[in-house]
C-alpha cells in the first residue's frame, strides 16, 4: 500500500512541474517572426527571419515592422489587441489563435477559405 502510495505521489509531482513550465508559454507578450501565409486556395507566401515582426507589447499595443512591400493581416503600424480566451482581437478584427511553445499560429477559418499565419518567438 505504501509503494501505491509513493509512486501515486511521484506521478502527481512530475504532471504538475510539466503544468507549470507551460504556462510560461501561453504569453502572446513579446516579439513574433511572421514565418508563413497560407490564404485559402493562395500560394504559400513564406518570409525570412526578420521581413515582418510583430511586437506584442504589455500595454495592448502590437507593432508591425515590416521590410517587405506587402504585408498580410495588416501594414506597417501600431495596433490596439486585446486577448480574450482564444480569441484575438487586433484593431476591431478577430480571429481565433494557438499558442505552442514558441509558435504563434492565428487563423480566420482557414477550412472556409480564410487564412492561417505562422509565427516564430523571437528569443530575447
């Protein structure tokens, strides 16, 4: 009964320290590499490390610094967001968005022809 006991407080302890370390991951807060566009029936557009960053700063404010003549989602600027559930609100649109380890994926039902863009953490 004491082993059952030990190995069920073993299991409890590690799921518990994975729980924690992932929720530092959830944070749409800091700078995003735009790495792909796929636009319903589009091409594919990919972008290099650094041809658009979004910054999603603490204050609900997004930047959008871009290098390239033609930006998806929006142009060059300073945004209002604001975070609600998945939901993602940038300047009165909304779309739905993941967030997994450092990949930010928005999306505006990309099954009914809408888009999904791809994003990379920027190490800091």
């Amino acid at each position: 009964m004491k082993t059952i006991i030990l190995i069920f407080c073993m299991l409890t302890s590690l799921s518990s320290c994975n729980n924690d370390s992932n929720a530092q991951d959830v944070s749409i807060t800091g700078n995003w590499n735009f790495i792909k566009f796929e636009n319903g029936f589009s091409p594919v557009e990919n972008f290099k490390e650094g041809d658009i960053i979004m910054v999603f700063q603490e204050d609900g404010i997004v930047l959008i610094n871009s290098s390239v003549d033609s930006t998806p989602i929006k142009p060059n600027g300073s945004y209002n967001y604001s975070v609600n559930g998945n939901k993602l609100t940038i300047d009165n649109e909304e779309y739905d968005y993941t967030i997994e380890k450092n990949q930010l994926i928005i999306f505006d039902d990309p099954s009914a022809d809408g888009f999904k863009a791809t994003f990379l953490k920027v190490d800091n």
